[in-house]
C-alpha cells in the first residue's frame, strides 16, 4: 500500500481546496442555486430545514469533505496526477463514480426522486473536480 501515503500531500492546496469546495456547495444549495428545486424534488419544505440540527448537518459535511479532499491528494500524489486539467478530470470522475453512485444506491433504496439524486451528484462531481485542479495547482 504504497499509495496510501501523506508524503507529497499539498496540505495548503488541500486548505484551499476544500475552501473553494465550501463555497461551491453553500452556493449550490443556496435559494440563489438550486435548493429551491433540490427542496422541490425532495420534498423537503423551508421549516425543515430551519428545524434541522445545523450544528451537526455542517459537522459532517465538513468532515466528510475534508476527508473527501486529503484523499484526493493522496490519491493524485500516488498516480502522479500534477497538471490542473488531469486533476480536473481526475477529481470529477471520482466525484461521479464514487459519491455520485453513493447517493444512487442510497436515494434508489430510499425511494427519493431521481432529479435529487442528479442534483446531488453533480454537486459532488464539480466540487471534486474543482479540488483536483485546485490540488494540482498545488503540487
């Protein structure tokens, strides 16, 4: 497991890009973006999402998207992904195959509409796709 090391690891650009990721998303599913037509194909009305536990909601997300972006710089770092138009490509195939099929196994057994699922692994493709340019720009 070779691969699986931090020597290399571009940790300002992994800084910088989980930042441009963040602010990707809050505009993403913001009323300017799509939320309203993610809330839409969701059923998910505004008073439930002012109700939701925001503290934990934004945890996780957080956590989940650093993680999401160290392993995208181990990962780059291990194949020798350095040029900002690989790492584009790089980071949204892995946002597409990776999360993308995550939220389809998830939200097809949930029953959730097909356009959530769409919406959400769009998100998760352009936002990987950001990091991995972000990150080659780093390294």
């Amino acid at each position: 497991m070779e691969w699986l090391s931090f020597d290399g690891v571009p940790w300002w650009g992994v800084l910088v890009a989980f930042l441009v990721t963040f602010v990707f998303g809050w505009f993403y599913y913001s009323p300017a973006g799509l939320f309203p037509l993610w809330s839409r194909l969701g059923r998910i009305e505004q008073k439930d999402v002012e109700n939701a536990p925001m503290a934990v909601a934004f945890g996780g997300t957080i956590a989940a998207n650093v993680l999401g972006v160290i392993l995208l710089a181990v990962l780059m770092v291990g194949l020798g992904i350095d040029d900002w138009g690989a790492g584009l490509a790089f980071g949204a195939v892995v946002g597409l195959v990776f999360r993308g099929g995550a939220h389809a196994l998830h939200n097809g057994f949930a029953a959730r509409h097909p356009g959530v699922t769409a919406l959400d692994a769009l998100h998760d493709t352009v936002a990987l796709g950001l990091s991995g340019l972000v990150l080659a720009l780093f390294m």
